[in-house]
C-alpha cells in the first residue's frame, strides 16, 4: 500500500509545504489508520513524502511513532517504509527515535526507500551489527538464518536472537519462521 | 522635567545581555512609574521588543492602566510602527506618528518578521505557526540572505520556529510572542529570531517533576541540551533547536525567571567552554529565547 502524504494532507486541508505541531500530526494518524484498516498481514505501507518539506518532533511521534507501533501488533503486523523524506525530516525523526529508544528502552527503527544521510537506508539507532544484517538483506532480498550466520560470522543463536530482534522492529520481514526478507 | 512617575529608560536595547538593564529596573515599573521616557534609546533589537513589550503587558495585568511611552525617537517609532508593536494593545503612545513618516511595507518587509501573537490554546495556535511558518518561507531569501547556502537552513528554522512556539501553548499557561529580523551593526550582519512569552516559566514547569538539577540555569540548560519534558516522560523540542543551532553555528540565549543560559556555538572551537550560566539575575516572569546566527 501506498500513501501520498502530500496528496493525503490536501485532502486534509493542511498546510504546506510544512507538517507541523501535535495536531496535525493526530489528524495525519488518524486518516492513515482507516486506510491501514484494509493492509493484508505482512504488507508493506510506503509513505511517500514527496513535496513535503518539515516535519517535526510532534509531528513524527504523533503520526510516524504511533505507526510503527501499531505495525508491530501481533493480531496484524504489517510494515512500513518511508520514500522521499527531505534532510530536515530524516534529521528530526532520527532525533525522536533516537529518544524514544533511550526513553523507553526499546529500539524504533524505520526502513527507507531512498539512502539517507547516515549513508543507510534506515532510521534509527540500530548498532553495527543490525546495520549489517539489514543492509546484506537488502543486497540479497532474502536470505536464511544459515546465510545470516555466514555473513556474521558469529553462533547461530545469536545471529537468530538478532534477526528476531529485527523483525519485532519490523525492520526485516519473516517468512515461516525461517526466511527472512528485505521490508 | 521628569518626575517619580516617570523613568527615563536606558539606552539598553542593543541585545539580550543589555537588556538585562531594563530588566533590572522593572521593579520600579511596576511599582508605580507610569511613564516611561524613550528619548534616550537609539536602537532596539528584536529580543529587546518583546521584552518590552511583555513588561508592558505585565504592567497592565497588574494594574488594570497601561503604561505611557513618550519622547520615543523618530527613528524608533517608525520600526516600532512597522514591527506591529504598537498594534498589541499594551501600551499608550503619546505623540502619533505622522502617515507621512511611516516606513513602507516595502523592501523592508522581506527582512522581517513583524511581532505575531502565539496563543495559549492549541488549535489558534497551530494556524499561527502554520502562518509564521509560511511567511518565513516567502521572505527566507531576504532575511537569510547572508547565510542561505542552501535551501537545508531554512528548512532548520521552520523546526526551530515550529518547535519553539509549541513550547508556548504546551507549558507557559500563558500566550506569547514572536519577531524575526536581520539588521547590521557596523560590518556584522546579524539575523534574530525571538519568541518570548510570561508564562510560569521553567523551573515552574519542573516543579512537579524528578529532574535532578543545582541551579535554575543548569535546569534550564537540561531544557537544552537533553530530551526532558515537564509534560510527558521525555521532549525533543528545545534539544532538537539546539541541535540545529550547533549546526549552524548560531548563539541560542534563553532565560526564563532568573536565570539563563547562553550557548555560543559561533566562538566554539575544540575543546573550549560554549555554554554559561547566569543565575541570581532579577526575576522576569516567563521563557525569553533569543536565536541569532551572525555573519
């Protein structure tokens, strides 16, 4: 599923080109969670920020956390992918995640379409070892926990422990238990 | 000749750290003068503005009258004029200035914010900043013009604007306001954004929180420098401004009761101190933030 964010913020008669405060952020999640109502298991949400210029914090944890939240639920996960963010939002997002995790003691991560500035296509604080599972799964699409613990070079439990640690973040897509996908 | 119930105010317009100045007089401002004599200043910042203006405003809530502003120069007239202050209601001016004499909303326009209200309720508040926000972005060429390598900076000060104001609405229990403008002082080319409200302040804020803290300004330096929040279990606003301030090696000035901070990431080199404290200042009720990059 696709989501034009600017197309969907002119039918919400916000103001562009900037997504700003609390509020709008709230009427931002709320029109992207009726469309997400109908998102198959597992389905990828991209929102496309073309045209948009800032977000900011209150924004990103109105509308951008609250998502990935919701994408980890177990009764209907889904995932997300963000395409198109200008510099000022992957800035401002990354600082939300980036406290969110050091608050609350649990990582968010966001996946991307476009490489950002931290030379990854993901937002996030995720550590050497998640950033290199992620990006050789995004080279090879989909990989097996076999596959994973050659690149790692490190015991298989771990390695498993890592890709499940992933997938919760909904940073990587699992198949049966035992393939792994890019999102 | 002036008499107890006039105050001949200092020419201490020039910036934050002068203002102090006035500050220190608002006791007798508030105590009973009712007059305040402008023939001596001769250039007024935008910081300095609100300032005033929230001191007026403070006057007025306490005493029911507004306070008089008389023998105000020609050329602090006109800017006042121009920047909307004397629109806010807060002060009487004696003396009206001639049509003639008005600056024009020409080229000058482009160089300024003029003094816009941020409310204390969330939904009036969201429209301003959507409206400061869009008027910053038609005059950016002009009032960044010093500074404008790339479109990124005026990206940075819409998340500063945004992210400030909302502080307003979400903890001051009080409305506000801001200004913007870029102006020379001899070869410097400066450019100032000021928001300011007299809300409860921040250590009010705190005071039902369990931050941890030796002094009002290294209260307000957490404010700065990490993602604490009186409201919520943790913020990203005022981390997120200093963040982007570093970036763009500007000055952030923020006080609030009586203390402030200082952070000067334009004369920061490795390695060297960048951050002061000022605390055991004379109280002035409220958050006065003070952004300026220099050039």
């Amino acid at each position: 599923m696709i989501i034009l964010i600017k197309s969907k913020a002119e039918k919400l008669k916000l103001k562009m080109p900037d997504l700003l405060t609390r509020p709008v952020g709230r009427v931002m999640y709320e029109s992207i969670s009726d469309s997400v109502a109908d998102i198959h298991n597992g389905e990828t949400l991209v929102l496309d920020f073309g045209g948009i210029k800032v977000i900011d914090s209150s924004f990103i944890d109105e509308m951008i956390v609250r998502l990935i939240l919701d994408s980890q639920s177990s009764e209907r996960p889904f995932y997300m992918k963000l395409k198109n963010l200008s510099e000022i939002a992957e800035l401002n997002i990354d600082l939300v995640f980036r406290s969110y995790s050091n608050y609350k003691n649990k990582k968010i991560v966001v996946i991307t379409e476009n490489i950002c500035h931290n030379n990854a296509f993901f937002i996030g604080p995720l550590s050497d070892q998640e950033r290199d599972i992620v990006e050789f799964l995004r080279v090879n699409k989909s990989i097996t926990l076999d596959d994973a613990v050659d690149f790692a070079k490190r015991p298989g439990e771990k390695v498993r422990k890592l890709l499940e640690d992933l997938h919760a973040m909904r940073a990587i897509k699992k198949q049966d238990g035992a393939v792994f996908f890019a999102v | 000749m002036a008499d107890n119930a006039t105050l001949i105010v200092p020419n201490r317009f020039k910036d934050q750290y002068d203002f102090e100045y006035v500050i220190d007089l608002q006791d007798r401002v508030l105590g009973g003068a009712r007059d305040l004599d402008c023939s001596r200043i001769t250039f007024i910042e935008p910081y300095s503005m609100l300032s005033l203006l929230l001191l007026g405003r403070n006057y007025l809530r306490k005493s029911g009258n507004k306070l008089r502003l008389w023998n105000i120069p020609l050329n602090i007239h006109q800017y006042l004029h121009r920047m909307d202050f004397l629109k806010m209601g807060v002060f009487e001016i004696t003396g009206a200035l001639n049509e003639k004499m008005l600056l024009k909303r020409s080229s000058f326009s482009n160089r300024v914010i003029e003094i816009t209200e941020i409310p204390n309720k969330e939904r009036e508040s969201v429209k301003v900043i959507a409206t400061v926000a869009s008027v910053f972005r038609k005059r950016a060429q002009h009032i960044l013009k010093h500074w404008l390598s790339s479109d990124r900076i005026i990206d940075y000060f819409v998340t500063v604007i945004s992210e400030i104001c909302q502080n307003i609405y979400e903890h001051s229990l009080d409305s506000g306001y801001l200004a913007m403008q870029t102006y020379s002082v001899g070869r410097q080319n400066i450019v100032r954004l000021s928001i300011a409200d007299s809300g409860i302040g921040i250590v009010k804020s705190f005071e039902n929180n369990t931050v941890a803290y030796d002094s009002h300004a290294h209260l307000i330096e957490l404010a700065i420098t990490t993602p604490i929040s009186s409201k919520r279990e943790f913020g990203y606003g005022l981390c997120q401004v200093n963040s982007i301030v570093e970036k763009l090696k500007g000055n952030i000035f923020l006080r609030s009761g009586d203390a402030s901070v200082s952070t000067l990431y334009h004369k920061k080199t490795q390695g060297s101190s960048f951050l002061f404290h000022k605390n055991d200042l004379s109280n002035f009720d409220g958050t006065q933030i003070s952004i300026t990059l220099t050039g």
